[in-house]
C-alpha cells in the first residue's frame, strides 16, 4: 500500500539542527528486477522523434502550429515519452523515471534548433544586437536601450563566443535545447534541497518541464535568470535551518539581478516571507539583497523603461499586451490562447487544492506554499508591458510542480488494486502535456523566421540614414540583430518604436484610398527619411493574431509601389523594404 505522509525523524542520533520536515512517499518495497518495458516504450518515444525530424523543417504552415502541421510521429513520441515516464514511475524505476523527463526535453525543445535555419521570434535579435555591440566594440550602450542596462546574457555570450570561437548566433540556435537539458537537472537538485524524495523530486521535474508552455526560454535574459533562479534557490532550500554557502548565494543573486530587471523582486518575494516565518538563514542576507537590487535598479532608473512604470490596477495588470483591442485572431490562435488559460487556472487551483489537503495531514507545505504563491503578488504592482501574467505562471510553475508531485507521485505509485487510477494519471498527463505542447507550438508558424529577412534587417540598419526612422506593421521583423543598430538608436533611441496610432489601422484591410491615405498620414515621419519593411512572416502573424486580413499588407504593399513618394530601398525572398524620403510633398518633390 501506498500512502502520502511526513517522515519526522526524532531520533537522537541526529544533530538538532538537522531538518525535520523532509517530504516523502512511502512505498511498499518489492523485489528488485530489470524494467524492459519502460526502456522500450522510451526508445520508442525516440525511435518516433527520429521518424519525425525531417517534417518539423517541411510543414505547411498551419494556424494550429508544429504540433499539428509536423508528422504524427512528433505528437508520438511526445505522449510516448509520458507514457513511458508514467510506466516508469509505477514500476520504482527511478532511472528511466529521470530520463523520460530528458526524453521529452529533447522532443519539444530540439524543435527550434533542427526546424530552423536561424534563432526563432524576431525579438530574440535585439539581443544578439547587443551581444554583437559588446563582442565588436566592447562597450555598453547605456541609455540606449533596456537590454545595455542589464547586460548580464550578453556579456556572458560575448566572453564564451571569444574564449570558444562558437558565433552568437549559434549559441542563440542552441539555447532552447541547452537551456531546458540545464533546467531538468538544476530543478531537480532544486526539489532534493527542498526536501522532496527522488522519486517526487522527479515527478517534480518532469511537471515543470511539460507543463512549461511560456517559451522563455530561447536566447534571452528570462531564460538565463530562470536558470539561476533554480540554483538559487537550490541553495535557498537547504539553508532553511542553517546557513550554507552565503557567499555563493550572494553571487548567484547577483547574476541574477544584472541579468534581468524582474526576477530579483520575484526571488526577494519568496526569501523575504520565508525569513519572516523563520524559514531561512541568516536573516540578515535578506537586507544584502534587497540592497544589491534596489541599488541596482536605482543605477538603471533611466533605462528601465515599462519595469519603472507601476500600476496597483490588479485587473490591467494581468491583461495580455493585445487585450481590449477588437482583433479577429484564427481558429488555430483562438484555440491556444483557451488552452494557455485553460492550463493556467489549472495549475494554479490544483495547486491550491493540493496545498490545502497536505496541511490538513499536517504536512510542512507552508515553504513550497510561499514559492507556488508569491508570484501573484506582481500583479499587484506591475504589468511588465503586458507581460506580467505571463511571467506569474511561469514564477508560479516553479513552486506549484513542487506541490503537484506529491499527488501525482502517490497515484503513479499506487499498488496493483489501483491499476484504474494510474491508468486515469497517466491519460491526464498525456492530455496536459499536449496541451502544453499546443499552448508552446501553436504560434509557430507566425515566429518562424527566414535568414534572407534577418540578413537584410542587418542591411537596412547599415546602410539607412541614420536620422531615418523604421515603420513597422508587426512585430514580426528582426529589429537591431547587428551593432549596426547604435546608428540610429545612438542618435534616436525611439528610431523603431512605432507610433501609437498604429493600432487604429488593427483589422484594416488598405482596400480604400482613405485607408491609405491615413496610412501615410500616421506612418511618415515628418523631415526624416521613413522606412517600412513587409514580410511574409508579418502577413502570417497579423492574420494569426487578428492585427489584419491576410490580403492587408499584400494590398499595402501593391499601393506603395505605385506611389511615387515611396521606393523601394531593398528587396529579397518574401520581404521588401520601401524607403520615403525625408521632406517629400503629395506629388513626389521636395518640400
């Protein structure tokens, strides 16, 4: 029989500031054998990924995502892979228990390097931007940009690419997959200081790995922190009854507040509540924290941008950054978008539920309380530009694996009477993990980006006129790859940033002459050279996310080459960038 309790060690034997509220689950021992049937539904799993990689690279887009457009062998070996973790955890295998969570690291994750040519989301450019000012001019840029102000990422990738010879740009193709095989190992040492046993530090695991939907986790400063963030806490879990190794403590904290402008406050949250219930030492690391952090912050005022913006509206802040504005997103966008809600309330009330039942059995849960919970409280402060519901799951995740371990542990280890309710786990972990799966591949086809359009989003910034301006119409452009960039944004740091009105033409199709007109009436600048790029990946995303019909940015582009004010200043395979001089009346001339 199978039960779900406390061991409270008493014995005097141990010295008494041993701990003494390590979790565990207790299973009846049985006889020791060789497990050839959770190896072989594993190697399965890899077996079916293998048969899968060539289609992650060939799909046809689909709004629905990867997970749908790719070989049905992909969503194979990704439920084999639970499977197999599930089969695993009910035979005491603890070692193929370990490597399904790996196993299925490796199926979701290696998707960003094998399916394409360059880093995934345009965004992640402006960070090997300045990764390449560092690497080329070995300076920041402060004052700039946010990113110059918290150089943490890139100062570090700029030092690996000069001691290894590795491009930035590899590292960045690479660091979904590095990130994630890092992240199951540290989390797992992570659940053992928490005083989880191995097999609930496990489950612990392979729950923050498959329920990780977010997609922080490419080459950006919140994936690096959250790497640290788990050996940070690492060394929070075991110096809950004494001291250990403040030193290095106090250096990860500080890596991770150079690295990134949230997560220190997240990580001050959590070791401030558990110093005033008495569950860390010594209190005084906390005042050393909050030091390095606000000193920090304080340094970077000026740069900060939406982080040094606080609103205490709880409402606004856990709205998405396109939330109120009347968009017409896909079935396949409108599907992912329900099922990142679904998950979401899903972990935080099973969460909850299970917090409650372990401290009716008197369990010592108040600590994984504190690091399940306390992300909640940025909502109350901030709304990190529309991001901030997104980094509470993800902050969320972390303590709230911990807590769902212990019941999914106590199910999956159930004796031979209660095959039943490990038959229903392991088909709950299935429907989860793909949902995650959905929830983290559905947008894929609208951040898949081509090297042409990266390579000439490094031309326009090299040859542009550096008091020009760039005009966006999604996101979806890879702005600043290169230190090219510092041109402009040295001189105007605002150069990309498009203009507010931007969203009055959200679902506008530039069918009409009015709509075109008031197109150029928002879009041109005034005495600066205007430039607007177009992409095929801009016409995905905007028809994905509801910004526009499919036919709108085809039809803007047909009417901008027939008008004199605009030419074409650089076109390639599925992109052209248009280019308006400065100072230009209605008929072409010069003012």
């Amino acid at each position: 029989m199978t039960s779900l309790k406390e061991r409270i060690d008493r014995s005097a034997a141990k010295p008494s500031d041993a701990p003494t509220d390590r979790l565990t689950i207790v299973a009846v021992a049985e006889k020791t054998r060789r497990d050839w049937v959770s190896w072989g539904i594993l190697v399965a799993a890899l077996g079916s990924w293998w048969i899968a990689v060539p289609s992650l690279s060939t799909a046809e887009a689909s709004d629905f995502g990867l997970l749908f457009a790719a070989s049905p062998f992909f969503a194979g070996a990704i439920i084999l892979s639970v499977i197999g973790f599930a089969v695993a955890m009910s035979r005491r295998n603890n070692r193929a228990a370990f490597f399904a969570v790996i196993s299925v690291a490796l199926v979701q994750r290696t998707a960003t390097l094998i399916a394409s040519d360059v880093p995934l989301y345009t965004w992640t450019y402006k960070h090997l931007g300045v990764t390449d000012l560092i690497q080329r001019s070995h300076f920041l840029a402060r004052g700039v940009d946010v990113y110059n102000g918290w150089p943490g990422l890139f100062t570090a990738t700029a030092w690996f690419s000069r001691v290894t010879g590795v491009p930035d740009v590899t590292v960045a193709n690479w660091f979904a997959t590095a990130a994630h095989l890092l992240m199951v190992i540290l989390f797992y040492c992570m659940a053992r200081a928490w005083r989880l046993d191995v097999p609930t530090a496990i489950s612990a695991t392979f729950l923050f790995e498959v329920l990780n939907w977010v997609a922080q986790d490419y080459y950006a400063p919140q994936a690096l922190a959250l790497i640290l963030v788990l050996a940070f806490l690492t060394l929070v879990g075991s110096s809950r009854d004494r001291p250990n190794l403040v030193i290095v403590m106090i250096v990860v904290f500080s890596a991770i507040v150079v690295t990134h402008q949230l997560t220190p406050y997240w990580m001050g949250l959590i070791v401030v509540t558990l110093m005033v219930f008495r569950m860390f030492r010594p209190w005084w690391l906390t005042f050393v924290f909050a030091a390095i952090a606000i000193g920090f912050l304080v340094y970077n005022w000026d740069s900060a941008g939406d982080f040094a913006k606080f609103s205490f509206d709880v409402t606004s802040n856990a709205k998405s950054n396109l939330a109120g504005a009347n968009l017409t997103p896909t079935a396949g966008q409108a599907f992912a978008s329900k099922t990142m809600r679904f998950l979401t309330v899903g972990l935080l009330v099973s969460s909850a539920v299970t917090a409650f039942v372990m401290w009716r059995r008197k369990m010592p849960v108040f600590a994984l309380v504190i690091v399940a919970f306390a992300p909640l409280a940025i909502l109350a402060g901030q709304g990190y530009g529309g991001e901030a519901i997104f980094r509470v799951y993800l902050y969320s995740l972390v303590g709230c694996s911990l807590l769902l371990a212990f019941p999914v542990t106590a199910v999956l280890r159930a004796s031979n009477a209660a095959r039943v309710k490990l038959f229903i786990a392991s088909i709950v972990l299935v429907g989860v993990t793909l949902s995650s799966s959905e929830a983290y591949f559905g947008a894929w086809f609208a951040y898949l980006t081509k090297p042409a359009v990266v390579k000439a989003a490094s031309e326009v910034l090299e040859s542009a006129d550096p008091y020009g301006v760039l005009r966006l119409p999604s996101p979806a452009w890879p702005d600043r790859p290169t230190q090219a960039y510092l041109r402009l944004a040295g001189l105007d740091p605002k150069f990309d940033v498009q203009p507010e009105a931007a969203t009055l033409f959200y679902g506008a199709d530039f069918a009409s002459d009015d709509e075109y007109e008031t197109f150029n009436e928002y879009f041109v600048a005034d005495r600066r050279t205007t430039y607007f790029a177009i992409s095929d990946q801009m016409i995905f995303y905007n028809w994905y996310f509801g910004l526009s019909p499919r036919d709108a940015l085809p039809n803007l582009e047909a009417r901008m080459r027939l008008d004199p004010m605009w030419k074409v200043f650089l076109e390639g395979n599925g992109f052209v960038v248009f280019e308006r001089a400065a100072g230009q009346d209605e008929g072409g001339n010069d003012g």
